[in-house]
C-alpha cells in the first residue's frame, strides 16, 4: 500500500479536520475553554485530557509553543493517531514520494503569531505588505483566517498612582551629586582597562592571526602604497608645500594612528579638502619674500599677492612648511582638548547635508587651484572673499598664453585616469585582487616623457621640482606661529575629526566592532603633534584609499604600517627620480580623483525630500564655501545647521488623543485616526520633545490652541457671572463655561524636563484650576519624575502623577461619574 503515491492533499485535510474536532471536543468537555492546545496537548506541557496547573486567559499559542517552523508528516499523523503510528515511517517512503514529501514540508509552514497553516507564496506575500510604507489595516488578507486561539489580554486591578508604584517597586533615585560620582568613577577605575583604552594596539596585536590575516594586510598595504605615492605628491603640491611634505604624511602619523587609533580599516595620510584648507593658511601667512627666491623649478611660483597681505611681526621670513607644521601642531592640541573634555559627540553637529555641501564646495576650490597647472599660465594668488572669482577672471585672461604641450599631457593623464577608473578597474576588480595602479602608471609614465622630452628646457612646462633623498629630519615647529594659526586650525580639527569619524563609523558598522570618539581625538592629537616635527600639515583620512584598503582585503591597522615602508623605501631610493615629474600630470590626477567629491550633489534630491531645512543647509554651505570662503562657508553652515536643530527642538510634536470604541485603552491622535472619539469631558494632550526654558512657550501655547481654550474670554465670562449673582462663583459652575473637566498630560515621550518646564505645568495647573478643571500628569519617565519630584520640592505643584495613561484617564471617569 506504500508502494503508491501518497495524496498529501487529502492526508493534510483530513489531519486538520480531526485535530479541529479534538480541540472542540476537549474546549467543550473541560472547564479549561482558554488554554492552548497542540495535536491533543497543553502548550504547557500538561497532557490535554486533565491534569496540571489551568493556562492564563492571556497566554498566546506562540508564546508556549516550540518555535517550530515546519510540520513534518510523520508527526502530524503520529499527532494525530498515537497508536497506529508505526505503520508509517520515513524510510519506507519511496525516492519518488520523498521529493513530494520535501515540497510539502516547504509548503507547509506555521504563522508565527496566529498559528494558521500559510503557504509559501502568501509568506511572500505578506513580505511585501509589511515591507510597504503605507499602514496596512488588521483586516488585510493575510489575517482573514481566524487564528485557533484569539489572543487578549484583561488586566484587573486599581487604579495606581505614580507614587505608590514608586513605593512598591522600591524606586531610588540616582544620587547626582559630585562626591557620589568621583566614588562612583573610582571604584570602576582599573589601570589595565586605562592602559588597553589609550593605547588598543594591545587589545588586538594579541589576538592578530598571521594565517588568516597577514595576507589581506600585506596586499591591502602595497595598494594603498601604490596609491599614496602619486597622492602624497600632489597634494603635497595643493597644500602649498612641497611633495616630500606629502610622502611624509602618509608615514609617521600613520604609525602613530597604527597604535592609537580605533579604526581598523581607514587610511590616515592626504586629503583634498585638507590640503586646500592648509594652502590658505599658507597662503595668507607665509611671507612673499621667501616664495620668490624659491626657483620655478622648485614648484613654488613667483607670486605677489594680490591687495594687502597680513603682517606677521615675528620674523623677517616665514616659509611655508613652517606655517604648516605650526597649523598641525596647533591641530593636534586642539584634538587633545576636545578628547580630554569628552567632545568626541560634536562630530555629530556636522549633519550630512552640512559636510556634503562643505565638501563639494571645497572640490571647487581644488579644481580651480589647479587649472593654472592645467594651463601652465601665471596666475596671481588672492586672499580674502572671493578670490575665487578673481581667479577664475585671470584664468581667462591667460587662455591666450597656454602652454600646449602642458595642457595636452594633462588632457591625456586625464583620459587615461578616467578610462582606467570606469572601465579597466571594474573589469580587473573581478579577476584580480589588486586593482589597476592607473595613477601610479600616470605618474612614472609622466617622469619618464618628462626626462626624454625634456619638457621643462624645451617647452618651459613647470616639473615639481627636488624631492628630497632620504626621511625629513626631526625639528620642533615655531611656537610663535601657534597663535597665529590657532583660529584657522580650529576650522581644520573640526573637518578632519568629522571626516575620519564618518569613515570610521562606515567601516566598524560594516565589520562589527567599536569605533571610540573620544580615543581617535587623542590619536589625532598625538599623530598631528608628532608628523608637525617632521615637515607635515595636517592629517585625515582619504575616501577612496580607505576603501581601496577595505575592499583589497585589510583586516587591521598593520596594512598602514607596509604601506608606510613602502613609502619610507620610496623617499629613500626613489625620491630624486620624481623630480622631473611635470605638475600637470599631478592636476590631471587631482582632478579626476574629484569625482566622487561632485558626485555626491545627487544627494541634493534626496535632501529636498528629507526636508526644507536640510535642503537650505547643503545650499548656504555650497554657495558661501565657493564665494567666499572654505572657513567661512564651513561657519555659516554651521550656523544654519544649528538654527535648524533649534528650530526642530523649539517645535516639538504635539496632539489631542482619543480612544477607540472597539478597544479600550488605546489612545491614538485624533487628526489622523477619522474612527477615534474623545473621552467625555476629558481632554489629553501628548507632548513629544523636550520641555524647558526655551520650550515652555511654545508648550503653553500649544495646549491653549489645541484644546480651544482661550483664558482671557473664560477669565471674562467667569467674572461676569460672578457680578450677576453678586457673589464669587463656584468651581463647578465656573467648571459649565468648559466642554471638558479634566486635562490629562501624556508625557510617555517627553525626554527631559527641567524646573522651568515644571513652573509652566504649575502656571498651567493653577489657571485650569480657576476654571474648574483638573490637570493630571500619566506615564513620566523616571529622570521626568524625579525633575517634578524636586520641583514639588522647591514650590511648584503639587502634580497628580499616574503610571499610565490609561491609569489618569480611568481615574479622571470615576471623578466624573462620582
């Protein structure tokens, strides 16, 4: 008889039906009509025929039962008749059946919630449905099925106010005061865990597995070196300094970061935005003099400033790497500031549309700065507002006077560069692990046409002049630049914290470990503080080196430190064979490596819809980070993106609640729910937010508008009645000039609350008092409750504080009917 395919249609039918007829049998013939039952058994454990302790009324059937996804057939017939079970076994099922036997386990599944047999396809189904944005109604399609037990809940018990809860659950409040907390911070105080927190190198170097990650890092650590070469290079160039400043960049802070940073995947060394921010401060501080003994080989042009320039009574002559190191000492101590007074959460004032219209602002700037290379013309420096303006006029005004063979070499870097980034790297990144070094090739294929052809004797094409043998040589920067330079290295501390922590975050969110505030800002202290000795500006993390390291397979922090020999090798031996590298093939890369820096203006679509205020943000930024000025524009920006946090907090949500006839004790927001009614003669006000000092206007006003209360005309009302009957009027008939009696305050979302809040509740409280009405306070959080408690303390209230909303409200029923 089992040699024949089993109908596993009629089988599942015919088992459903006898288990709906035993549960029935077993609802009707025990007293148990509540419990739970599974194939003739109590969800407890107990046998479903008698005996054991009666289920509750409230238990659901998937809150007892296994968490058991599928029914296999074995056990629905088992379930079902115990004692002919063993006619049936599973290896006397037929290859041919078994395949029928899988798809009907796979189809075949148990809701979670409501334990109705639902089919795979309407699992899919359901998916989509709860994947929508729109609320779906209870009613859809996927619950018309009723469930075997209807899950509810009845609560039976008094009414409770704050204060006796309190007592019964031996509530204490924290003490706050500063003793309490010194004992506290002591006596977790542990000089291992101080030792492990400043320096995590040796909560990782450890457990480091040279078998599984040594690898990734080696070849994470040549890539990045790969890349850092013609990077370090040509932003050396941008920052206003020479390239051997950039190489440098990406060795000793790297090696500082390496033992003191938290992230495992970021590359410290260059980046753009930096190096334009430096090259103003370069700019404006270091003295004309010296930049014009400087030969045009040397990759510092003779220029004059335009206007007036900003004298520096110190010295005589300032040269730039002295204002450069100066700014990333004076960097570093501002991080080591911001680390001591736990200041790691003020990345978090630069929003998105902040750092991303800051950003692209400052690719403008970079672009322009190197159009000048571009076109091999002279072009005259400015400072102040603006100058991008008078650039760009000059710019045209030289057009005439292009060195073609200049703008050619670079056209073609650029092309090559562009070719590489869109179509070799992608089609290479799937057949090898190393991606195409197109701008390493750029730069030695530069160097090499640059020697053949002679480019500077022959067509006066301007080279990046001498680099160095060797590692620059350890040398305190000037401290009498330190507080030159101090304003504008707060601007940069702040960019570059912002930049190595949203990198950082991305990464550790990816990889699942903890990336500390507080921790980077002491090993970007330390790493600024250390590279501004030897010859460096200040640091930050690169966007597309980071990623490249990531996605090459690095693990830890130890890829920087090949990418750093590497890079140590290559001043070593290698440094004078860049001299004769053209700046244009440098602009070429700097400019297409700019990419994603404008790409990220796709973003502004999203920002329009996120909101008005964002979308003004990334605007402000953008448009005064290009006109006038990168510290300036990042300064206004955040301004804006303050007043826009101010005005989000100043107007916080707020609603008029009422319940729903079918189900009591829900309370929903009577604009948006059309069924919902209002509780009779009580009103209930939800405030969502914070209620302070700066909010309890808004909070006062608010409450007024939406419960239709005017307290000037009720003040008017209620004194002239009290002339016509020539005596002071009394509470309840003043109480008749009202639709309502009690004012229920729902601060289950209030978040904070402070003594100035708490004399507006007791201003509120004393002018509904006068009109009859009762103001009761339901589900405070516990730092709420303590706030009012304290305020009692000091004069305000007293306040009627209940545990819950439905607490207040069926306190406020029985006032009313008694």
């Amino acid at each position: 008889m089992l040699d024949k395919p089993i109908n596993f249609k009629s089988i599942r039918k015919f088992t459903l039906e006898r288990f709906k007829r035993r549960r029935d049998l077993q609802v009707n013939a025990t007293p148990r009509s509540s419990s739970s039952y599974i194939c003739g058994k109590d969800v407890s454990g107990n046998n479903g025929y008698g005996g054991g302790a009666s289920t509750s009324p409230t238990t659901s059937l998937s809150a007892r039962s296994p968490s058991v996804t599928t029914l296999e057939l074995p056990t629905l017939l088992i379930a079902s008749k115990p004692k002919r079970s063993k006619r049936l076994r599973t290896s006397s099922i037929t290859p041919r059946t078994r395949l029928r036997h899988n798809q009907y386990k796979q189809r075949l599944q148990y809701h979670q919630y409501t334990d109705v047999v639902v089919h795979s396809s309407e699992l899919n189904k359901m998916a989509q449905q709860n994947g929508d944005n729109e609320t779906k109604p209870l009613t859809h399609a996927y619950l018309t099925e009723k469930p075997r037990i209807k899950p509810k809940y009845d609560v039976h018990r008094d009414v409770l106010s704050q204060d006796l809860v309190i007592k019964q659950t031996g509530y204490g409040a924290r003490d706050k005061s500063i003793p309490s907390g010194m004992r506290r911070s002591w006596q977790q105080w542990s000089f291992l865990s101080l030792f492990t927190g400043i320096i995590p190198i040796v909560q990782w170097l450890p457990r480091y597995s040279l078998r599984r990650d040594a690898m990734g890092d080696i070849i994470a650590g040549v890539t990045v070196a790969i890349m850092n070469i013609p990077h370090g290079m040509a932003y050396g160039i941008l920052a206003g300094v020479t390239p051997g400043c950039g190489l440098a960049l990406a060795i000793f802070p790297v090696l500082v970061y390496m033992i003191l940073g938290t992230s495992k995947h970021i590359s410290i060394g260059t980046f753009a935005v930096i190096s334009m921010m430096t090259l103003k401060v370069v700019q404006t501080y270091a003295t004309d003099e010296h930049m014009s003994s400087v030969p045009a080989a040397a990759g510092l042009n003779a220029t004059k400033a335009h206007g007036a320039t900003d004298s520096v009574d110190i010295v005589d002559i300032i040269t730039p790497i002295e204002v450069a190191t100066a700014l990333a000492f004076c960097t570093g101590l501002i991080h080591l500031a911001m680390g001591f007074f736990r200041l790691g959460t003020l990345a978090a004032l630069l929003s998105d549309p902040l750092v991303n219209g800051f950003t692209t602002g400052a690719a403008v700037h970079v672009i322009v700065s190197q159009l000048k290379d571009v076109l091999g013309v002279y072009v005259p420096r400015y400072k102040g507002a603006f100058k991008i303006i008078y650039t760009i006029i000059d710019l045209f005004k030289g057009i005439p006077n292009t060195n073609i063979v200049a703008f050619v070499i670079c056209v073609c870097i650029m092309i090559f560069m562009t070719l590489c980034n869109e179509f070799l790297k992608p089609c290479l990144r799937k057949r090898c692990r190393f991606p195409f070094p197109g701008e390493l090739i750029s730069v030695i294929g530069g160097t090499f046409v640059s020697r053949l052809l002679d480019v500077h004797g022959n067509y006066g094409v301007t080279l990046v002049g001498d680099i160095p043998k060797g590692l620059p040589m350890p040398k305190l920067p000037r401290m009498d630049l330190i507080p030159v330079v101090a304003l504008d290295s707060i601007a940069i501390s702040i960019v570059s914290f912002s930049i190595v922590m949203s990198m950082g975050l991305t990464f550790a969110k990816k990889h699942s470990y903890e990336v500390r505030a507080n921790q980077e800002l002491f090993a970007l202290g330390v790493a600024n503080c250390v590279s501004s000795c030897f010859s460096c500006y200040p640091l930050a993390c690169s966007l597309s080196r980071s990623v490249i390291q990531e996605q090459t397979g690095g693990v830890t922090q130890l890829a920087s430190l090949v990418s750093a020999i590497l890079i140590i090798m290559t001043l070593l031996w290698l440094g004078p064979f860049f001299s004769t590298l053209p700046r244009c093939v440098l602009a070429g890369v700097i400019i297409v490596a700019l990419k994603p820096l404008f790409m990220q203006a796709k973003q502004l679509k999203n920002y329009s819809k996120q909101g008005k205020l964002e979308l003004l943000t990334w605007i402000a930024t953008f448009i005064c980070v290009v006109l006038i000025d990168i510290d300036i524009g990042l300064l206004i920006g955040v301004a804006i993106s303050l007043l826009a946090l101010y005005i989000k907090g100043l107007k916080p949500y707020c609603c008029l609640l009422g319940t729903i006839p079918e189900a009591a004790a829900i309370y929903v927001d009577l604009n948006h729910h059309r069924n919902a009614v209002e509780v009779p003669e009580t009103k209930i006000f939800r405030y969502v937010g914070s209620l302070n000092f700066a909010s309890n206007m808004y909070f006062r006003h608010s409450l007024y508008n939406i419960i239709d209360m005017d307290v000037k005309k009720l003040q008017r009302n209620k004194t002239a009645a009290a002339n016509a009957n020539g005596n002071t009027t009394l509470n309840g008939e003043v109480g008749q000039l009202n639709e309502f009696r009690f004012l229920v305050l729902d601060f289950s979302m209030l978040g904070h609350v402070d003594v100035a809040g708490c004399k507006a509740i007791t201003d509120i409280m004393k002018e509904l008092n006068l009109l009859g009405v009762r103001l009761f306070i339901s589900a405070p959080a516990d730092r709420v409750y303590d706030t009012l408690v304290h305020s009692m303390a000091l004069g305000e209230g007293p306040f009627e504080i209940f545990p819950t909303l439905h607490d207040a409200v069926e306190y406020a029923n029985a006032c009313r009917i008694g």
